[in-house]
C-alpha cells in the first residue's frame, strides 16, 4: 500500500493530522507545505497563540516533528523521507541566528587561524553551519564524535581535515 | 460502537462515545483538553483508532491519564527507545497546562 506513495501524499497526511492537532488545543492554524528537496519537506505551521507548541528551546516543536513523523512512518512504512515541522517561524528564526553565529566564529577563526569545535548539535542544526561555513573562503568545517554529541569544527582552510 | 479485545463487560466506565474522528464530545472529563490531544494523538497513530480509550482520574493536584491502546498498536504508541511516548507525554502536558492541570500519562498494557 506504501509502495510509490509521494512526498506530498506524506506531507498531506502531516498537514491533516497537525491540523486536527492544533485544533484540540483551541487554536488555528495554517499550515504551509514546503518540499526543501526531493525528500525532505516541511511543514510550517503559523498563527496566534502557536507559541506553546515550540515550548522551551524548541522541545514542544521537537515532541510535535516526532509525532508527526511517527503518524506518517504508520501510513508510509517503507518511505524513509525527512518530515520537519516548524512552528510560528521558529526552525527559520533559529537557523538564521545559527547562521549569523557561524559567521562570526568563521571569521575569528580567519583571523586567529585558531579551529574552533562548537557545542555539540542536531543533525540539522549541523547541515545549518556546514552550508554556511562552505560559502565563505579562509574556513572549513567538519563534524566530530557520535550523536548525540556529534559537534561542528570550524578551521582554517589549510588545516582542516577532509570530511563530511 | 464496538470495543475490541480484551475488554470486560464491566468497563462501562469508558470515556469514549464518539464515533466521528473529528467529533470533540465525550472528552468533557478532568483533564478537558488534554484529554482531546491524547485521544487524537493516539488514534492517529493506531491501526485500530476505535480500540482507543483515554480514563481519567484525579490524583492530588495531577491528572492521570490512562491510555489503552489494541495491543498491536503498543510499538507505534511507544516508538523505539520510548521516543514516541515521550513525545505524548510533553504534547499532553503542554495542553494540561493551559488549564493549570498538571497530567501523567500511563499507558496501560492490557
């Protein structure tokens, strides 16, 4: 029954079920649809009151991507696509703060000529800082350890390990 | 409605009357909402939503919520390492929470 199931067959069963979720908790919501890549989409839930599903440092939003996911896994067993939720602009206002914060770290790293490791990070969070890192010249980076401690080191071009 | 499995004809006490999936009577119980997002959450996850049944009951300042889910649906509910539970329990919590009620959700094994 699976087999041949679309990405947006799955984001549709997402959107279905987030929507009906909002709901029980006496809001509303729209929900958004966006395919980032041919297997990863995301769905971006927006309006009043949204707030208390990110919940502290995202946790909230990370319970809800989880479910979500687990909802559409039940429908779709054999697809391994990546189902990201977001809620009132959090992922994006998060990545965007990522994003500046690896800027300045690359550029003291420029500077000092000194690799930086940083804390350790979701995967996602580390594709934020590698796809930011790989646009600017003088600085590399790469990842370390095992999840859930797997971290970012930022170094200089010249120093830095190849890796992934 | 019918209930399926393992339950005994003294389990009148069910909180669940509802047939429609999207209907939000029969959750009027302690626990208002919370109530609402577990019996939704569970039902989205199970292969037999009807054999979902939420009870509540008061307990010192708390709401315990027990889950009975059909025993083949135990896996989905929990989710490997216990990631799908957890994950109810922070959505029921935040909804409980809206009404000043502080939940614990225990999933029943029949």
């Amino acid at each position: 029954m699976a087999e041949g199931m679309t990405l947006q067959e799955q984001a549709e069963v997402a959107r279905e079920f987030l929507e009906g979720l909002v709901e029980r908790y006496g809001l509303d919501a729209a929900v958004e649809v966006r395919e980032l890549d041919e297997e990863t989409v995301e769905l971006a839930a927006t309006g009043e009151g949204l707030g208390i599903l990110v919940g502290p440092k995202g946790a909230t939003l990370a319970a809800l991507q989880d479910v979500t996911r687990a909802v559409v896994q039940r429908r779709f067993p054999t697809r391994t696509d990546r189902i990201l939720v977001d809620v009132a602009g959090y992922r994006e206002r998060r990545a965007a703060a990522l994003r500046r914060f690896s800027q300045e770290v690359a550029s003291e790293v420029a500077s000092s000529g000194e690799l930086r490791a940083l804390e350790p990070m979701s995967p996602a969070d580390r594709k934020v800082v590698h796809d930011t890192i790989v646009e600017i010249e003088g600085v590399e980076s790469r990842s370390e350890g095992e999840d859930p401690n797997r971290y970012v080191v930022i170094a200089p071009t010249a120093t830095a390990n190849v890796d992934a | 409605m019918t209930i399926e499995g393992g339950y005994e004809p003294g389990d009148v006490n069910v909180v669940d009357d509802e047939v429609d999936e999207d209907g939000d009577q029969g959750n009027q119980a302690e626990g208002g909402s919370a109530t609402g997002v577990l019996e939704y959450l569970a039902r989205s996850l199970a292969d037999d939503p009807d054999a979902v049944v939420v009870r509540t009951e008061d307990r010192r300042g708390s709401v315990v919520l027990r889950l009975h889910v059909a025993p083949d649906d135990m896996g989905r509910v929990i989710g490997r390492r216990g990631r799908t539970a957890q994950a109810i329990r922070t959505l029921v919590g935040v909804a409980g929470a809206r009404d000043e009620v502080r939940t614990v959700v225990d999933i029943v094994d029949d």
